[in-house]
C-alpha cells in the first residue's frame, strides 16, 4: 500500500531491517506477499524503524499471525502495544545526551562559581535538561554513582506535582570510569537500575564507590575488559570524548589506531568534534561503530559554544526509551537510528501531512467479529509480518473499501475482487462480508484527525473531523477526492508487471501527471463557454434596468445638493470630528490611571527582600564585605522603588491638570458643534433627511451606482463586439 502523500507507518524490529530490506531503505511502498512460512502484508514508503524489544524475529511474525488469524482478537495487539509511543505507533526521534554530570563529579561547576554551582539540587539540575527539551540523559558521573537515586526521587516528585516547566525525561544510570592509562569510559545502564546496580559494577572493576577519584587516578584494567564487565552487568559501553583528553583516540595514548585496541563490547564512540568524525569513520574489525556525542555538562546552563544541558546532544530513534532500543539504535548506526546534533539540522520527527493512524474493522466474515479488530499505524512505515492466508491482505482491501477505491482494481482481477466484497448468502458462499461490517479509517491531514466510515447499508458518516474536544463533526466532500492514496495488492504487482496500459493509467492517474486534471480542464472550458452564453442572454435583459439606475441616481444627487447648499456638510464633518476626539481623549485618560498604576505595582515589587545577616560570618573580614555589599543593593532597590513611586505622583498630579484644563477649553468648542448640528438636523429633518450618517451612505451609493452605470455601458459593448465575431465564425 502507497501513498504519493501518505507517510509511512511502521512497527518493526532493527534487526528485521538489517537482515530484510537493506537496513530500511525501501525504494517503493508495495504491499507485498513474499514465499515461505512468513510474508509482509504492508509496507509503506520510509524508512524502517526499529522496536525498543528484542525478541526473535520468527517468534514476532508468529505471534502477529495468530492473532491475526483469530476472528475475536485485534490484528498483532501485543505488538502494537509495546511499540505504542506518544500518540502513534512504531518509533521515533530522542534527543539523547550521553555524556552528563552533577555535583558528584569532583570536576561540576569548574570556575570562579564551582561553590555556589555544586550546591545546585537534584530537581534544578533535571529541570536544567527540561527546559532544553532533552527527552533521555546518561548520569556520568566520574567513577561514582551518588546522584543516581537522588535524581530518581526528584524527578519522580516533580512528576507528581506538574510544573510548567515539566516534561517527560528518561534517566539512564550510568557512570565515567577512568580505566587503564587514564582513558575515561561511559557506562550506560538500563532506566531500571538504581546506584547499588553501579556500585556493583565499579566493585568489579577494583573502584569502590562513595567517593571520586580525583584527576590522575584509574582502574588497574584494561579498556576491554571493563567494557566486557559493563555487557555483563546489561550495560552500553561507550568510551568518552575519543578524539580529545583522556579519550581514546588522543595522540597521547598508545592506541591511537582505531583498529588497535579490542572494541568487541563497545557499542558506540563519543566524538567530540565533528571534524575528527572523517578520520575515524573507517570502522573496526568488529564492524562499523556509531559515533555520538553528549553535552559532557559540568554546568548547568551556558552560552553558544561551551557544553551545557542541550548545547550537544545524539538524536536516537527508539520506541519507548529503554537499553534494548538504545543497544539497538546503536546497532543500525548512522543514519538509520542515530544522528548527530552537529550533522543534522531540524526535527527528524516531522511527520507527512497525510498519514493513516488506526483501521479498525467491525462485524466482517472473518475480522472482528464479537470485538472490533484495531490496527495502529506509525506515521512512518509499518510491516505486518505473518504466514499465508491469516488475513494481511484482507487489511488492504478493507482500506480499498473505506477509502472508495474499490474500482481501481484492473479488469482481470475484478471478479475475484467482487467475490471478496460479497456478503456470502451460505457457508460455501465467498464473500468476506456480512450486512453489519463496518469499517473505520482514523486518518491524519495537515494535523487535523479525520474518521473515514464504510458500512454494508451505506448509511453511515463518510467523512468526520475530530475538534478540539475530541467530538467528530461530519465534513463535506468525497472521501476518494479528499484522501489520495494509492493500494496495491500482490496481484495488482503482478499485473503492472504485465499489462502496459494498466502502468500507463496509473502513471495518467499520478500526482505527478494528473491526467484527470488535464481532462477535468477541458470540461471546465467547455462548460464556462455555455455559462457565457448564458451570461449574454442575462446581460441583454439587464440593461433594461438602466433607466432605473438613472433615476435612482438622480434623487441622490438632489439628496446631496441639499446638504451640501451652504456649511451643512462642514457642520456635519466637524461634529463627526469631535465625536472623535472625544473618544481619544476619554482612552488617553484611561492609559495614564492605568500607567499610574502599573508604576506604582512595579515600585512595590521592586521592594527588596531583608538580607539575613546570620547568614555571614561576622568575624570574616571577606564575608563581612559582602554583607555590606548586599546592604547596599538592598538601599539601591529601595531608592528605585521610591523613585518609581515619585514618579507616579507626578505622573497623576499632571493627569488632574491635563483633565482639568482639557475640559475647560475643549467644553466650549464641543456645546458650540452641538448647536449648529441640532440647526442643521432640524432643516435636513424637513427635506427627507433624518440621519446625519446619510451623507456618507448617499456618497457611497452615488459611487456604486455611478460605477454600475459604467459597467453597463461596457456590457453592451462587449455583447455587441462578441456579437460580431459570433457571426463571423458561425457560432450561431
């Protein structure tokens, strides 16, 4: 099945992407039925995704068939449930910063602030990442494991409270060793564990924890074997920042060649610079390695160029985050799975802008029948993997049905097809329908979610748009017309393979080409050249009404002249005026009460809180001056304050005599307006004139018939002129 607008949908395994259609690169959406015991009912244009699960791929497409086969239970339900992320099915993009510290590291906050920044709490620093919209973070802290628990209670408290600032974040355990020859690997353990499961596996490695090793100091092993310890214990090894100190790669360190050193439990490599990612990229002779990159943060905010929560981080494509996806994201490498922050601009997350969500079937002969058969789909790509005949391609054609695509079959597959949407009349009847199937298509278009229905009587909804509070209203429109997609069945395959005009119709019936488009065109021209004809016929009989226009128009200008005889329209205009200004002024009076006021609530939070003198020393000499120091800024707030604040007594004194002066002078002008308006009202009054907007509104009639007159006038030499060449040519 594909669609030339249509995304992709997908729920699938890495692995079935690696072994199965060229690491997910698929060059055309088909619905396909392959050979042997399994086969692929749909596959959609994208890219393969894999799932966060790591069970064989036979045991998968089994499981998919059973359930699929079975008439009372959803098509493949277990799969679709552990691929289920967010709003859709299947895997997406997560930023990922593999590399990050707290406070634990001896190293957190280096600089003139390293005090103050150490003392920062678990809840800032996971919030530091949230506001830097990281879903997934590696606690790395150097050789210890401290932060690891505390951060967990944080966040699963600022989980229930729901701030603002709140946001989903998956917290992988983990750890910076620094092993033999001082290089510094990371250790990535699963979401689940907790500090004692890195505890246990720095025990292993000869490191106690508790307590950081400062600057100099490692583990007595080597590289390969603390990276076999971190597989042993479930974890990701990844050696840090390979291309800079302390890294793997450095000049500085005997294993410069990437081929040297034994990386058959390294799963992935932290590069630093991008630069360095060429030079490296030639592979092991374990095979290729992704190179990612984390923030490394020692601190918890920056600015452009330093390391900080968001300024580095790895896009992974995962389900929900766990260490099997991300081992497996890792597997695919770049640029299936993994994408760097500083090699990929944008959102990899961007969805098509027409996609199928979820098909569910209801009542059909052999699909949901006691409970509706549901199928979820990703936006990307899906594969539903099962033996022959339980029922994948019978997904296929309940789309054709909901989507009224039904005809689209070629000639010689038409009977077989009619005998499927049949409702069998007897047990040795074909047919695959029953008069209660109701078939629903939930489809997503420029991020509005719309429900497409089909049912045997055809009395349903076709076309149904979800609003705001999930309520479907009924839309307009054919669904054929509103929702290009394209389905093709393994036998429709075969038979563009054979048949030259059924390839040809179809490149005709393209986005591309548009063939109907071309012919829809011709029957648009001819039928505008019957409307004009008509529209002569029209305009003949309309110019009949040109005496009436004439007239009308000519009581306007009596109208007009009447008010426009000595100053009657100045008056009018003048008072129109001042109704005006007297509006401006009553609003500039408003904004400077309002203005008042707000300088006077910014004087008060201006205000500045009490300085907590127990808080410093008394007998320190450098803390007695920054007491002093804290006085002061105390002082200069209030001053601010107190100047706001006389500010805005001058501000409301100068109001009191803008209003005052402002009416006295203005008064006088405004009673004199009123009285010549009143004469003027009185007279118009007496000649048919009783709204002194009439003015305007005659003036504006006086253009629209004057205009109407003109344009008549042109009719009737358009009529005559086409008139002319219509005999010329013997149209008539």
């Amino acid at each position: 099945m594909h669609s030339e607008t249509l995304g992709a949908n997908s729920f699938s395994d890495a692995r079935i992407a690696r072994r199965g259609v060229n690491h997910g690169r698929l060059a055309a959406g088909l619905a396909l039925a392959g050979h042997g015991r399994l086969s692929t009912a749909l596959v959609f244009m994208a890219d393969v995704v894999h799932s966060d699960q790591d069970e064989p791929v036979n045991a998968m497409a089994r499981e998919g068939t059973a359930r699929l086969a079975s008439p009372n239970v959803g098509c493949g339900s277990r799969i679709a449930r552990r691929t289920v992320n967010g709003n859709h099915f299947g895997a997406r993009w997560w930023r990922f910063d593999f590399h990050a510290h707290t406070p634990a590291s001896y190293d957190y906050g280096k600089g003139p602030q390293q005090h103050a920044l150490k003392s920062i709490s678990p809840r800032e620093w996971l919030l530091s990442f949230m506001r830097n919209s990281i879903d997934c973070v590696a606690i790395t802290d150097h050789n210890v494991a401290n932060w690891i628990d505390p951060l967990k209670a944080a966040y699963a408290a600022l989980r229930n409270e729901g701030p603002a600032e709140f946001r989903p974040l998956y917290l992988f355990p983990g750890v910076e060793v620094s092993v033999y020859d001082n290089v510094h690997l990371l250790a990535v353990f699963s979401p689940d564990c907790d500090a004692l499961h890195v505890d246990r596996f720095l025990g292993a490695t000869g490191i106690s924890g508790g307590t950081p090793l400062v600057s100099g100091r490692c583990t007595v092993k080597s590289l390969p074997e603390v990276s076999r310890l971190i597989t042993e214990h479930g974890g990701i090894a990844i050696p840090a920042h390979a291309d800079a100190s302390n890294g793997l790669f450095y000049p500085s360190h005997q294993a410069a060649p990437l081929q040297s050193p034994d990386l058959s439990h390294v799963d992935a490599v932290e590069i630093v610079n991008r630069d360095a990612l060429t030079t490296l990229s030639s592979g092991t002779d374990t095979g290729p390695l992704a190179f990612v990159l984390g923030s490394d943060s020692h601190h918890p905010s920056g600015t452009k160029g330093q390391r900080f929560p968001g300024s580095h981080f790895t896009w992974v494509k995962m389900g929900t985050p766990s260490i099997q996806g991300l081992r497996l994201a890792l597997l695919d490498g770049t640029p299936l799975s993994i994408q760097r922050s500083d090699t990929f601009q944008g959102n990899p997350n961007s969805r098509p802008h027409l996609f199928i969500r979820e098909l569910s079937i209801q009542g059909a002969k052999y699909a949901g029948r006691g409970t509706n058969l549901s199928v979820g789909f990703s936006p990307w790509l899906t594969a539903i993997i099962g033996g022959r005949g339980v029922g994948k391609s019978t997904l296929v054609e309940m789309m054709r049905l909901c989507l009224r695509r039904e005809k689209e079959i070629p000639p010689r597959l038409r009977r077989s097809q009619e005998r499927f949407f049949r409702v069998p009349q007897s047990r040795s009847d074909s047919g695959a329908l029953t008069d209660n199937t109701q078939i629903e298509l939930k489809v997503e278009k420029n991020s509005a979610i719309y429900r497409l229905r089909w049912d045997t009587g055809g009395k349903t909804i076709a076309i149904s748009r979800q609003d705001d509070l999930g309520r479907w209203t009924p839309e307009p429109g054919e669904v054929k017309n509103r929702f290009r997609v394209r389905l093709f069945s393994q036998r429709q395959v075969l038979e563009l393979a054979t048949d030259r005009l059924s390839i040809l119709r179809m490149i005709d019936e393209s986005h591309a080409v548009r063939a109907s488009e071309f012919h829809n065109r011709h029957l648009e021209i001819e039928a505008t050249f019957l409307s004009l004809q008509g529209q002569i016929r029209k305009l003949e009989s309309n110019t009949t009404r040109h005496n009436q226009l004439l007239g009308e128009l000519a009581d306007i200008e009596q109208k007009l002249r009447i008010i426009e005889k000595g100053k009657r329209q100045e008056i009018l205009v003048t008072h129109r005026r001042l109704k005006r200004q007297s509006m401006i002024l009553k609003r500039i009076h408003r904004e400077l009460i309002q203005t008042v006021q707000d300088i006077r609530g910014l004087a008060d939070k201006a205000e500045p809180a009490d300085v907590r003198e127990d808080a410093f020393s008394k007998t320190d000499l450098g803390e007695l001056k920054a007491l002093e120091w804290c006085i002061e800024a105390a002082r200069a707030q209030s001053s601010a304050a107190n100047s706001l604040r006389q500010t805005a007594h001058q501000l409301d004194d100068f109001r009191r005599k803008w209003k005052s002066n402002m009416s006295s002078a203005y008064k006088q002008t405004r009673e004199r307006s009123k009285r010549r308006f009143r004469t003027v009202m009185q007279r118009l009054s007496e000649a048919g004139i009783d709204d002194p907007d009439q003015y305007v509104n005659l003036l504006r009639r006086r253009q629209v018939l004057r205009h109407e007159s003109e344009e008549l006038q042109r009719d009737r030499a358009k009529i005559s002129d086409f008139a002319k060449r219509q005999k010329q040519r013997n149209w008539n």
